[in-house]
C-alpha cells in the first residue's frame, strides 16, 4: 500500500518486487511474493511486466527469476553521476573497483580500493584514451618511472594511447613492476565515453605478452564488451544522414 499521500502504489509494488533480489539469489513466484508482501497472481504479473522491461529475467529451465540487463544500465549512470564516484576518478592515479583472484594466481593480490598510477598500468592507458594530449599533459605533468621500461615521455606515450585506440586493447609489459604484466580493455557508457576498463594481470611467464597473446586479447575486448552493452552502449553513434 502506498505509505504517503500522492505516492503510486503501483510503483511501490514494482519496487518491493525488485527489492526480493537484494541477496542475490534467483527466486520463485512464490519467494518474490513472501518477500514484497504481495499475493502470488499481483506477484506474477508484475514480474511478467518487469521481465518484459528487462528489469528481471527468467531462466527458461529453472523458470527462476533474476535480476536483468535494463537496471544495469541505469546503475551505470546513477554510479556515474555520484559524487563519491566522480571523486575516484579524479587526479593522476586509477581506482580498482573490484578483483578476482584466478586459481592460478601465485599469491593473492587485494587490488580493490588501491590505486596506481595511470600511464604504467594497462588499465591507466585504456582511461587516458578518453583525454586528449593536452589534457594528458594537464593531468600527469611528470610521468614517474616504475621500471626501466616504464613510459616516461609524452609522445612515446601519445604514440602509444594511438596504438591502443586502433587496436582496440592496451598491455603493460614490466612497466609498473618486474616480472608483472597485463592487457587491458576499456568500458563505455550507453553515450560512448570511457567510465572503466578491465585487464587480466600476472606474471609475465604465465601471459606470455611480450610476444603478444592476441587470443587473451580478444577475450578481454569481448569481456569488456558485453558489460559495456550492459551499461546500455550500443556502438559508435553516427550522425542522421541528410537529404
């Protein structure tokens, strides 16, 4: 029921709906309608509209439901717009929002939260693409050196950022540490600027990106792909032909 005057109790159903999935598990009808306080048919025939809004989704096996790609998309752009968020993208360094740790990995790594620095980091390059030189230069006056081959001139790393942008992908080869390397490859929001980027780190040996592993590559811009699809980007936007 709606708790205030002049709310819609219509949306307030929707909404307690959308909030059985809070803990992340799959649901039946009749877990969805235990939770938001609703009979089994209101249930279903919410979740039927929901599902047709791909708010949620239904497995055609289990016929459970899940949470859907539509709200994806506006959580990208309600992250985007909040100010904590805005915060953590600004300055000269990148912000790991999450990590998995693969069962191959030598050791563990807590890379959420940290930071590190954008122009040594496959990652970082993906982010810079989404600035112009100038603005580069704005943002990173001196580039630090990490290792002997860390980027550490402004055009080598223009020339780089260019080589990135064509081939759809960027690697860090022992620029940020010794004997670690990655590829990398950027998110875009449903309006097609940069918000993230992915990668895949570990060793050098086990990579195998100073030859170059153009298979890891192509798995990474498909990751990366598909989330920005999920963020609602639906590829480069061209102009209206006029006649």
């Amino acid at each position: 029921m709606a708790t205030d005057q002049g709310t819609n109790q219509s949306v307030e159903k929707a909404a307690s709906v959308l909030g059985a999935f809070l803990d992340g598990r799959a649901l039946r009808v009749s877990d969805v309608a235990k939770h938001a306080g609703l009979g089994q048919s209101t249930a279903s025939r919410l979740l039927a509209t929901l599902e047709s809004l791909q708010f949620v989704e239904r497995d055609a096996v289990s016929t459970l439901y899940r949470l859907g790609p539509a709200l994806l998309t506006l959580a990208g752009v309600a992250i985007n717009q909040h100010p904590v968020h805005r915060e953590a993208r600004q300055g000269s360094s990148l912000f790991y929002l999450c990590n998995f740790e693969g069962r191959l990995a030598p050791k563990s790594f807590t890379l959420m939260g940290q930071r590190n620095p954008l122009h040594a980091t496959g990652i970082g390059k993906c982010l810079l693409l989404a600035l112009d030189p100038a603005q580069r230069r704005e943002l990173i006056p001196d580039l630090h050196g990490y290792t002997p081959r860390t980027i550490c001139d402004h055009d080598d790393l223009d020339a780089a950022l260019a080589e990135v942008a064509h081939r759809g992908y960027a690697t860090e080869v022992e620029e940020l540490a010794l004997g670690r390397s990655c590829v990398a490859a950027p998110i875009l929001d449903q309006s097609g600027r940069i918000v993230a980027a992915l990668s895949i780190s570990g060793p050098l040996s086990a990579l195998g990106l100073a030859d170059g592993d153009p298979e890891l590559a192509s798995t990474v811009i498909e990751v990366a792909d598909s989330i920005s699809v999920g963020l609602g980007y639906l590829g480069p936007r061209h102009a209206p032909v006029q006649y």
